[in-house]
C-alpha cells in the first residue's frame, strides 16, 4: 500500500490534531488483522477507517466492513483506495462512533449475528469509546482496538495496582482482556509522542454474577474512583450519586466492605455487592 504521508500529499491534506489523526502504517495495520484471525464469515465494524490502512486487509478476510469515519475530508481518498484494491464489501459510514447505536446500527443494516470492532482510537476519545463498548456489548463478540499504552494497562490492571480504575473494573465485570501488540511511534504518520497498544477484548455471554441494575452498578463505579485517594465511604458520599456519608456508611457495612477502604482495593464483585446494598437505600 501507499504510505500515508505519500497520500496525504498526493490529496494535498494534512492531518488534523483535534481529530487525533496518527495513520497507521500499512505493515502495522497488517500485523493488527493478522492477530485479529478476522474470518469470511465476520462482519466488522471498523472505528477511524482514516486512509485505509486496516480497512483494506480487513476487507480482504472478513464477510462484510462497516467503516466508520467522521472526517469528511478523506472520505474520496478512501472510496479510491477501496476501489484500486478491488472491494466491494467494504460501507463507509461518515459518523461520529459515540453517536452510533450499535444495536440501531445493527437492525439497520439488518445484521443477524454479533459483530466484531476494529479500530484505531484517537486518543483524546478512547476512554468514551470503551464504555460505548460495554454499554452496548450484547451486539460485539469481541473488540480489538489500538489505544495509548498506558490506557491499555489500565484496562488490563488487576486489583491493587496502581492501574486499576474504573475502565478496569467494568472490563472485569463482562469481558476477557488481553494485550495483544505494542506499536511503536514511527509506525505512525504523524509519530505521536508515546507508545501504542493493541488489546482484544472478548465479551462475555453472561457477566461474572450480575448487577441487580447494572446501570447503578456503573454509577457507583464511577462515584468511588472519582476522587479515588479518598476511602470508599467519603468518595461515594462525595460524588454525583448525592448521598450523605451515613447512607454510604450504611451501604458497606451491609456488603461487608469497610468504609476505609479504597477504590482501587475492590474486586469487581465486592463493587457488585455495594451497588446492591446501595441502590435500595437511595
């Protein structure tokens, strides 16, 4: 394939910065596919299709590529690139992934099997597009997805480290996570300034237990790593969820976990058991 930078100069664009434009090269975007084991009986929803990179080794392996790209600016740059190649299974979508519904999505283009997402993620969104992952998971098998390294840890990160977070913990909660490539910068045009990483996340059919309202669970997630230096009961009485330090105090002692702890001491199921105590005290 044709180097980013030759395209882009060939187009006579430039990459953007608020977009988090950094182009894959075409020997990562290869390797990226290579691990993902991508079948002709998969369909793919692509994240950031950018100049072609993955959507063009995708396509060649999978069934059917939803590539969704927001910049409207490189949309005639990939519709050529697909065309040199010969690909016809390939849709492109101009569309921001936050604001795309997979289970819409889905019934739209009157797909009857779970999806696979693919993606590489600017790094000023990635966090968001990992909880749109979860939240809408029932549709995607599974997830392999390139973020900043140290993102990539943090999803990975078991309990007590420091980590381990939120995204950690819903992750634990209803998938299997695994590191699969580092990506160094001069794999990228533009080189971005730190290291990348490929993870795949497996979605799980039924989480480990269940939230009786995940939702809440979530919340309550989000409440005691929001200010995660402080103990559970003073992070949860402090945050959106708007509860006094005694309902909070209340909450753990019924799950059993004491108040001092901290966030990132917590097991996934030990949060399970909070949100539970917590949900009917609110």
């Amino acid at each position: 394939m044709t180097s980013a930078r030759t395209l882009l100069t060939a187009w006579d664009l430039k990459p953007k910065k608020q977009l988090g434009q950094n182009f894959l090269s075409s020997a990562a975007a290869e390797s990226i596919v290579k691990a993902a084991e991508i079948s002709s009986k998969d369909i793919v929803l692509e994240i950031g299709a950018g100049l072609g990179a993955m959507t063009i080794p995708i396509a060649k392996n999978a069934a059917q590529v939803y590539a969704v790209e927001t910049d409207g600016r490189i949309l005639d740059l990939l519709k050529t690139e697909l065309l040199v190649h010969h690909l016809e299974n390939v849709q492109i979508i101009k569309a921001d992934i936050l604001r795309l519904l997979p289970d819409n999505f889905i019934r739209e283009n009157h797909i009857r099997q779970q999806i696979v997402v693919m993606g590489n993620l600017p790094y000023n969104i990635s966090s968001q597009v990992v909880v749109h992952l979860i939240r809408y998971r029932k549709d995607i098998q599974r997830a392999l997805i390139m973020l900043q390294k140290e993102l990539a840890l943090r999803l990975a990160a078991p309990p007590g480290s420091k980590d381990y977070g939120r995204l950690s913990v819903m992750l634990r909660y209803c998938s299997e996570i695994r590191r699969v490539l580092t990506l160094h910068p001069p794999m990228f045009f533009p080189s971005p300034k730190v290291d990348s990483e490929v993870v795949e996340i497996r979605f799980r059919e039924h989480p480990c237990g269940k939230a009786a309202d995940e939702n809440f669970f979530f919340k309550v997630i989000k409440a005691a790593f929001g200010q995660r230096r402080k103990t559970l009961r003073n992070a949860l009485a402090g945050s959106e969820l708007h509860i006094s330090p005694e309902i909070a105090d209340a909450a753990l002692h019924k799950a059993g976990i004491d108040p001092k702890r901290r966030a990132e001491t917590v097991e996934v199921e030990e949060f399970m058991a909070i949100s539970d105590a917590l949900h009917p005290l609110i």
